[in-house]
C-alpha cells in the first residue's frame, strides 16, 4: 500500500497496482509451489483486469458466484468457468445457462439429488459437475456421508462427476483459520473416499479462502479458490491473512465535520463501504494511516471516527484513506475501481460484473 | 403487501405499487394534518417513479444525500433539492457544484463555519443554507449553543441562512423513538433560539426521520425529511414504525439448497440486501410469509434461514420473500426495481440514482 495519497473525488475506491500484482504473483507462487492449481473467486473484483492478470499468473480458470456473473465473464472472453454454487435452474435460468454452456466450458455446484435433472435438461454441451461438501461453515453443501448420494443422481442425469468443493467459511473468526483448513481437508477427504467407494472417480478437490489457502498441504486439495486475497480488506489483517501493506484497495474520504472534539466524520459510508462488521474487527474499517482510530459509526454516508490517543484529529477537507473490512461487498457498490502507482493515478478499471446476483 | 407471489428471476426486489402508493399517501395525509411542510429524502428510492408520487402528494421538494444524487435528479427535472449534509466543496466538487447551482434552487447543509467561504465561491446562484444541529445522534452537526458562529459565518461569507436541520438518528432503537423525537424538537428550538438572538431568521426547522416523522407536533419541526418510508423495512418493523403489512418492498429469492434438517438456503445476500444487521433486529431480514423463521447467516450470495418450530421448511426451488433490514441499502445495490399490482408484473423502474456517492 503505498503511502502517497492520489488526488480523487471522494468517496471513491483506489487500488494500488503495485500492491495488487504482488498479491497475485505471491498467491499464485504459493500454488505452484505446493503443486495445487489455482481458480480464484472473480466476485471479488468482478473486473476483466485483474482476472486478466489472475490468468496471466497461472490460473487455471476463474470462479464465479452466479450465472450472471458467469455470463459477463464469458462475454468478456473468458472461457472456464466454475459456477461455484448449488445450482438450481429456475424456467429464466435454464434459456440463459443454455446459451452460455454453448459457449464455454462450465463447471457447476450441486449439493441435491433434485438439482442435477434440471441442469441435464437445459444444458447444451453438458458441464462438469462438483458436488458441494460442508466441512463445518454448515452454509450449503451436504456432509461427506451424504456425498455419495448425490453424486450417484448426477450421474444418473447424465451429467459428469469431476469431483466436489467445499468453502471453509468457519476460518472467518480469528483463531480458526488453521483449524478450518484442516477441517476443509478432512471432509474433502472422507467425502473423496465415499464417492470413489460408490464408484465415482474424483479428480478435483476444491477449497481454499483466503483466510486459509496458506494453510494447505498438498496431498487432499487439488485446487484453490480464494478471492479477497487480490486486494485484502480490514476482515483479513484481523485474521492475520495480511498485513496492512498488503492491503491493495482502499476508500478515500473527505473529513466533512469536526463539530466534536472527540470524533471526526468522513463523507463514506455503507454505501462504499459496505455495513459488513463481524464482532472481532475493531470498527467498520480501518484508517491505515491512523491505525489507532476507530470507526465508530456508520450511516449510508457518514463514517464517525474517533482518533486515538496519541493522534490529532485531521482537519476539515483532508483526506484519509479507509479500509473496507469486506472488500467484496465495497467493490460491488461502484461503477468503477480509480487505479494508483507510486502516488500518480492511472486510469481506472470498471466494475462491469458489479450487481449480477442472478 | 400482497400475499400473491410474482414470477420473477430471484434474486431480486419487487415493489408492490399498491402499499407504495398507500404509504406516500399517509404520511403526505398526516404532515398536511400537523401543517408541516414534507422534503422527503430520495436517497431511500433513488427512482424518478417514487419522486414524482412524492411531489404529487404535495412535497415541497426533495432531500437528497450527495452532490451526484443532486445532479441526477436535477437532470431528471427535480427542481428544488436540499443536499441535507454537511457539505464540504473540494476542487472537484467545486465545478460541479457551480454548475448544479445555475440549474435548480439549492439548499444545502453546513457544520462549520470553515465550509461557508468555499460554497459561496463555487456558487453561480447562491444556495440558501441550513445550519446542522446534532440533537443526540452525535454524527454531525453542532450542538445548538454553537450553531450561531456557523451562522454568523455564513452570513459574512454572503450566504442566505434559511434555517437549521438535524436527523434524530437516535430513533434507530426500540424504546427509543419518541424520546428521540423529543430530543430532535428541543435541539431544534435551542438552536432557532440561539440563531434570532443572533439576528437571524430562522424560516425552516427541519427534521424527521421515519420512525420519528409521526411523533412530531406541530410549532417546533416545520419540515420533514423521512426517506424510509416509502418502502419500509425489517428494521422498521422492529422499531414499530409500521406492520409487515405496510412494507411495500421485498426481495425474492430460490430456495437452493436444504441439505441440514435444521435450515434451508436461499439465493440471495448481503450483494442484494445489504448486510445491515443492528442487534435489535431478528436476523438479516424477514420473512413475510414465515414469520418465525430467522435469517441467521449471510453470505455475499447464500442466506442461511431456520424455519419456526411449527412451519415446515420450504421445497428446493420454491420462491420466498425477504424483507430487507435497511432497504436504503438494498435498493442501491440493484439497477431496478420490479414492480408489482395484485399480483402481476407491471414492468419495472430504474434506480438511476444508484451509486452516486461523491
């Protein structure tokens, strides 16, 4: 995160370059090193460039959330795609998913014997599919018991069993980052064992977040899917994924109103920041620049921040940088990410998947 | 809110015209009763449609929260905007601001007497100006013993002083609404007191927020700025604002996963309803049809949902709905509104204000 202050509208999010291909490259050597391939989370970023550069440092494909987000990426000419999601094909849904699994080679999620039929039927040139495992966030995915099960009826659709996923959610609270990796691990290998027990090969295992991916062995997981690490947010330093200079996106905000001596309020807020605040962050973002502030409050456009201790306030018109604590959230509520290196901006990148949540 | 589900892609949010149509009308119908003025606030919509009811119901005008919401709704022909913030003009916002001020008449928000002298330069016609008092939120705002040196500033910066607003934020907890209207009308006639005795006229007292707007008597508020309203929400329903009947927006979403006995799992979150999750709330939103179930987890794309002790789960592939915490929040992440009548479509509206944040 560089420390030079670029000169933008406020309330905008700015990524520093820099930062960001460092991100990439260090995420991408960890993979390779370890032997397990990458398919990183495109919700995060939703932006043709920086999956361009996912790419570029060896992504084997990219992974999505929706199938709308699937069909911007496609149009964008990216062409493996992981719906990583239980699938389910409603009437609207099956014309568009078969279009698009015309046009790209389609990976889909399922965690239901009643799924499989549907996505069968609309399907033009059928997708592989992963059978969702829960391996402790208890979110969707079947247990590793209940694996076999399903895949057996995916199979019986007519539909390809490449293997299953799974998300270690539970590593979002700190302390558990290990432990969830470790659960992610086991519950892909019991979940491994039962379906080749019912006569399924199983060549992929998909997991990884961010929070855990560094924790992978290799051995069990044969690919990775985090999303956040490209940029980083507020949740992940308090996890201790990252340090705060490995943050590579952050608000800028205008201090508007200093009417109390023991606060100060910034023109951002859950608009651009987005209301995500778990218990164990210290606020709803943080100021990189004044790590000992606190954000207090937070409206749809005012952030209330105290200044610590030792720290004097800022002073009316300047501007303070602020971390989003979930950077998937704030990327989704702009049109456009303003680009920064060593201090000077460089055009911006457009959000141009941002709002597909169907 | 009609019981009649339409068929729409999920997730999504549908506007049920008639309970829209029916909450304009009552709160117009009550401010004309207490003889104060309404300036509703379009940050909650952000839709032209819901603007032109708003007015058509006898608004004087509207509230909005940033310079770009200002200057979409002045495009869209809105002539007469109070930016009810304390407004702040780098150089950026300078020029746009210059511009806005030639189009429409102008009342903007100020905190400090710092701001007076940049919105007087920037301005082509000059805005008439509202000082902020805080009555109890402690966000921005002057407590109303300094708003007289605010005032006075921006009087010798040349600038109209029209009156003082404030916004009972406070009122965002139950138990606590009326006390906070009460808070609001004492600020509020502190501060008009302070002002005269300074040789100002204070013609607008403006205040409001939708679960105080019904709270207030008549003498004190002359202007009121709820937003919320039109549409109301989970957490209205929490502060008893209004019944579940009287929210006129929804979120629709598929039942995709029911893989625990203990919880099914929809198609939607926090991308679509926010992630706005006060302790005082029953969870990340409410379902209407199912009144004891509890959204208890939210994810990016999945909610995670228990049913009631005496309601069985719903089926894979049904549609429910989901009342938004904070539907500020929630229509500002999608770019329409579908709209419904009894039951059936009715095409839909743009959010075209959305993201509009500097």
């Amino acid at each position: 995160m560089g420390a030079t202050l670029v000169d933008v509208e406020t309330a905008s999010l700015v990524v520093d370059i820099d930062t960001l291909e460092r991100n990439i490259t260090g995420a991408a050597t960890f993979a390779h090193g370890v032997g397990i391939s990458m398919r990183p989370h495109a919700k995060t970023h939703k932006t043709v460039e920086v999956a361009q550069r996912q790419l570029q440092a060896g992504a084997s494909g990219l992974s999505v959330a929706t199938l709308g987000e699937a069909e911007v990426f496609a149009e964008a000419g990216f062409g493996d795609l992981f719906i990583a999601f239980p699938l389910w094909l409603d009437s609207h849904r099956q014309r568009r998913f078969a279009e698009l699994s015309e046009r790209v080679t389609l990976r889909v999620g399922i965690d239901s014997s009643e799924a499989a039929p549907g996505i069968a039927r609309a399907s033009r040139n059928k997708p592989q599919v992963l059978i969702e495992i829960d391996c402790g966030h208890h979110r969707s995915g079947v247990l590793p018991a209940a694996a076999a099960a399903v895949a057996n009826a995916t199979a019986r659709a007519g539909l390809e069993v490449l293997g299953i996923f799974t998300f270690p959610g539970q590593s979002y609270e700190p302390g558990f980052v290990a432990r969830a990796a470790g659960q992610e691990a086991i519950a892909l290998e019991r979940a491994a064992i039962a379906l080749e027990a019912a006569g399924h090969q199983v060549r992929v295992r998909s997991g990884g977040s961010t929070p855990t991916f560094r924790h992978t062995k290799d051995g069990i997981v044969t690919e990775l899917r985090p999303g956040v690490y490209v940029f980083n947010d507020a949740q992940q330093v308090a996890l201790g994924s990252c340090k705060v200079d490995d943050v590579a996106l952050c608000a800028y905000a205008t201090v508007v109103s200093v009417s109390a001596a023991d606060r100060f309020v910034l023109d951002i807020g859950s608009k651009v920041l987005g209301a995500d605040r778990p218990p164990w962050v210290p606020g709803y973002g943080l100021l990189p620049d004044m790590l000992d502030a606190r954000v207090l409050q937070l409206s749809e456009h005012h952030a209330v921040v105290t200044h610590g201790e030792h720290q004097s306030a800022p002073k009316l018109g300047e501007v303070v940088r602020v971390i989003p604590n979930h950077v998937c959230s704030a990327v989704n509520l702009v049109d456009k990410l303003i680009l920064s290196r060593e201090g000077t901006t460089q055009g911006h990148w457009a959000v141009f998947g941002r709002g597909r949540n169907s």
